[in-house]
C-alpha cells in the first residue's frame, strides 16, 4: 500500500469516528428536544432555538435532518473501507462529498436563522450543538 493510499485509509476512518460522533450529538439533541426537556448546550441558545418554528422545516426537526445525515455519512465511509473496486470507492467518495457539501449549505443557512430570523446574537446566545 503506497503512502498516499494509507493517508486515504485514514482519512476515511477519521470521517467514520467525526460521523460516529455526530450521530451520537445529533441523537442527544434530537431526544432533547422531542421531550421538550432541557439539554446541556455551552451558550444557552439551544432552548430558544428548539422552540422557534424555523426548527423544523417541512415539520422535521433540525437535529432529526442532522441524524440522517450523520448517518448516511458514516455508512458511505463504512461501505467505502470495505469495498476493494476501485470504481466503487471513487463513486462513494463522491457521495461522501456531496452529502459533506449538503451538510455544510445546511449548517450555514441555519445560522443565517439563527442571526437573522430567530436573533439570538442580540441574546448573546448562539446554539453550538
């Protein structure tokens, strides 16, 4: 295995362990805010976040969207470790970029609601989770 193919390796099982616990994140969140109960969150935003309706677009709670794609992120890199065609690999790397390219268009739309819909940098409070 030549070296850049190991730096590929291992940029794949990094990928796999960010996603892991991203899902672990998400699903904390997600529970949170499904039971209406109260979540440790750095900044103390989270609550007023959780109880805005831009939270839940077409009825789906943010964190439930970042579960799914946490999800599929880390059975793409899964599916991409075992897999031994290259042709293959190539493809769900693909996918994986497009699924990190959804994520980050997601993550910045919601903090432009954050800034500028549900304004919570007046309240000094953004939520991190």
């Amino acid at each position: 295995m030549s070296k850049s193919e190991k730096r590929l390796v291992l940029l794949n099982r990094l990928i796999f362990v960010l996603s892991i616990l991203g899902v672990a994140t998400a699903t904390y969140v997600l529970q949170g805010w499904l039971r209406k109960a109260v979540i440790i969150c750095p900044t103390g935003g989270c609550e007023a976040v959780s109880k805005n309706a831009v939270s839940y677009p077409l009825g789906i709670p943010v964190p439930a969207i970042g579960l799914a794609g946490y999800s599929f992120l880390a059975i793409l890199a899964f599916l991409r470790s075992l897999s031994i065609n290259h042709e293959l690999k190539t493809k769900l790397l693909t996918a994986m970029l497009g699924m990190a390219i959804f994520g980050v268009c997601f993550v910045t739309w919601f903090t432009y609601l954050e800034f500028f819909v549900i304004r919570l940098s007046a309240r000094g409070a953004l939520c991190q989770l």
